[in-house]
C-alpha cells in the first residue's frame, strides 16, 4: 500500500504544481460551485485510508463515492480540505473516465474554466500529469466509471466534451 500512496501523492504534487484551476476568483463567480450532475463523488481505493471525514461512504460496484451532488466538504463556498482533497477535486473540472474499454480525459463544458481557458492549455495541463497515473489508480477510475454508468449515467455528451483519449 506504501508504493500507492507514494505514487498518489506524487500525481497529487504533480497536479498542484502544475495546477491551472486554481483561480479561486473564477470559482466565485460559479453557481454550481462543486456541485456535480450526479449526486455523488468518487474516491480512488487508497483515498479511502486518507480521507476520514465523518462522510458517508458507500461502496457501488467494487467503487467508492461519497453523497452529495453539492461537496458536503464545503464550508461557506470553500473547500474546508483544500490541501488534503481527493484526486476527484484536484482534476476538476476534469475527469478521467473509461468509456468503451478507453480512458478519456472529459470537461464539464457549464464550468467556468472551460469557458475562460483555451483548448490547449488544459490539453497540456493533462499532458503534464497523465504520465503519474498508475495501473491502480486506472483500475479504480475503470471501476468508478462502470459504477457511474450503472448506477447512474453521467456521461451526456451536451454536458461534457471528450478532450482527448488517455495514452500511457
């Protein structure tokens, strides 16, 4: 479990030194602040052990979600764990999701980061950290994606775009 942790708090490094959804003025001007289309958030198996937050953890398809379309974390519009969020958090507006056997990097298009920044610089974000991703956390990210699309599909392309597919 070590060398997953390890590994995870590298890809979480990777993301916050690279990180280019960190304007919180952008975040400010968001209505659905944190809030996703389906009424839960998911965690990778080893953000289980890290994140013990009195949350209601629930285990759908051999993958793990917490409630709430609106993030129960949040106290008074910010993020209450902002240095210890989950990976889910720290790619947002981002996702990678496995659809018909592929991974793809996919945008919520309603977030306002999509709309003030250009194709290519979040292409290159997703450049800069997709290497971090292990087999592990890809294992996890296929289950939540078969959780997802049972459970509850999510993936309606008037709400997403596809990016690009995921190499490694």
């Amino acid at each position: 479990m070590y060398i997953v942790d390890k590994e995870l708090r590298t890809l979480y490094k990777k993301i916050d030194d690279s990180q280019i959804f960190g304007d919180f003025n952008i975040c400010k001007n968001c209505k659905n602040l944190c809030a996703r289309k389906m009424q839960w958030h998911w965690l990778l198996s080893i953000e289980i052990q890290l994140f013990n937050y009195n949350l209601d953890i629930s285990k759908k398809n051999e993958a793990f979600f917490f409630e709430g379309g609106k993030c129960p974390l949040l106290k008074d519009n910010q993020c209450s764990i902002y240095s210890k969020r989950p990976l889910e958090c720290r790619l947002s507006p981002l996702s990678l999701l496995q659809l018909n056997e592929k991974f793809y990097w996919i945008i919520d298009i309603d977030c306002l980061y999509f709309k003030s920044y250009s194709k290519s610089k979040i292409l290159n974000f997703i450049n800069i950290i997709e290497p971090y991703f292990t087999k592990k956390m890809l294992d996890d990210i296929k289950n939540i994606s078969n959780a997802i699309n049972i459970n509850n599909p999510l993936i309606e392309f008037k709400d997403y775009i596809k990016l690009k597919e995921f190499y490694k």
